[in-house]
C-alpha cells in the first residue's frame, strides 16, 4: 500500500518540532542570501516549513531572536581567529573576520551596528579587546576608553558596508561611479581640493579605507600607551 502524500499540512506539523539553534539557522540562511526580512516571523515560517507563531514558543520577540542570530555571527568572528597572535595581529585578524561575517550577513550587521547582544560571543570579544589594549600597555579608564574605540569604530564600519550591499545594485552603481564622474565634473574654483585630487579619489578601494582605519586605531593604542608609560 503506498503512503499517502505529504501535504503542506502534514509538512507543517513536522516543521513546529523547533528549537532555537533550528530557528538561527534559519534566519542566518536568509540573512546569508541577502535578504532584508531575516527576522520576519513569515518569512522564518516559510523557510522552516512550519507555523510562524511557533517561534514565539522560542523566542520572546523578534528583537530577542534579532540578538540571539547576532550573537552567533559573533561566534563566527571569534572561530576566524588563529591563537598565538600579539595584540596587534588579534585585533587585524578581529576586523578581518568581523568584516568578512559582516559581509556575509549583512542585514544582521547592518541592524546590530549601533546594538549590544549582552550574550556570551559579545562577552567574549570584549574580553579579546580589553585583552589587546591592557597587552599593549593601558590599563583602568585608558582601556576602558581605547577598547570602546576599537569595538565602536568596527562596528560602525563593518554596519556601514552590510548596510551599503542591501540597496538596491542600481543604487550602488550610481553611488560607486560618482568618484569618477560627478566629482570630476565640480567646480574646479569652489572646489580646488576635490579637483586636485579627483583622480586618487576615484582610485580608492575599500579594502585601503578598511586597512588604514584598523592600523589608525592601532596607532592611537601605540601613541596612547606610549604617553602613559612616559607621563
């Protein structure tokens, strides 16, 4: 005797025996495909193949899911990590991940820029930050200070560019393609500046940005340590 078929009812009874890594997952493959609506329960319910409401089973609200999927970005970051790195290299290799997760995800970036998780991979890189600026030399309000700097700023940047890659590809032509023809085009009277540097603006990479603005805040960390040990 064959088996009946399986209808999108029966799927969907079998799609609400969930837990909460399943529902992560799920929201991380969305978010890796691009897609804004990660953390719309419609969405989740399509890709689970079960009823929306039941991750509310899991989950409190979605802002609860938004910093748990967040968290496990982290996770990501901190397992890029190779051991035996000085305080300079781990915090290179910190922004390299953290952008490369970024990238990945960018709707969960681009939402967690200005968030905290207050959960264990978060802990875990602050501890990895407040590490490297005591290594380097700063202690107290100095490191306090220095590591806020570092963990804002990347994430302010690596935001920044997951935020850039959900707009529309159109959008991100004209933007990228500004550098070359709209800033060429300016005044060159009212702006002397923009127009004697308007060939190297146009030639600047992202990776050069992304690159000067981690060895600047690994100069700052230098400089600062350097004027506590002589103060």
């Amino acid at each position: 005797m064959s088996k009946p078929p399986v209808t999108p009812a029966r799927r969907k009874r079998v799609g609400t025996q969930l837990t909460p890594d399943a529902i992560i997952e799920a929201s991380l493959c969305i978010a890796a495909r691009g897609s804004a609506d990660a953390f719309t329960v419609r969405r989740l319910g399509e890709e689970l193949g079960a009823d929306p409401t039941a991750i509310y089973r899991h989950f409190r609200d979605k802002d609860e899911l938004l910093l748990s999927v967040a968290d496990r970005t982290l996770g990501e970051v901190l397992d890029s990590i190779p051991d035996g790195l000085d305080w300079k290299g781990r915090l290179r290799a910190l922004a390299a991940a953290s952008l490369a997760v970024a990238l990945k995800y960018p709707v969960v970036s681009s939402t967690m820029a200005s968030r905290t998780t207050r959960r264990a991979n978060e802990f875990r890189i602050v501890e990895l930050i407040l590490g490297a600026v005591t290594e380097a030399g700063l202690d107290g309000a100095e490191a306090a200070v220095h590591y806020r700097m570092v963990g804002d700023s990347l994430l302010a940047y690596v935001g920044q560019r997951a935020a850039y890659l959900l707009f529309d590809p159109d959008v991100r032509a004209g933007d990228e393609s500004s550098w070359s023809r709209e800033y060429r085009l300016v005044d060159a009277q009212g702006f002397p500046n923009i127009t004697r540097l308007s060939a190297q603006l146009a030639e600047v990479t992202h990776d050069q940005i992304f690159h000067a603005r981690v060895e600047a805040l690994i100069t700052a960390i230098e400089r600062r340590a350097e004027a506590v040990r002589g103060a």
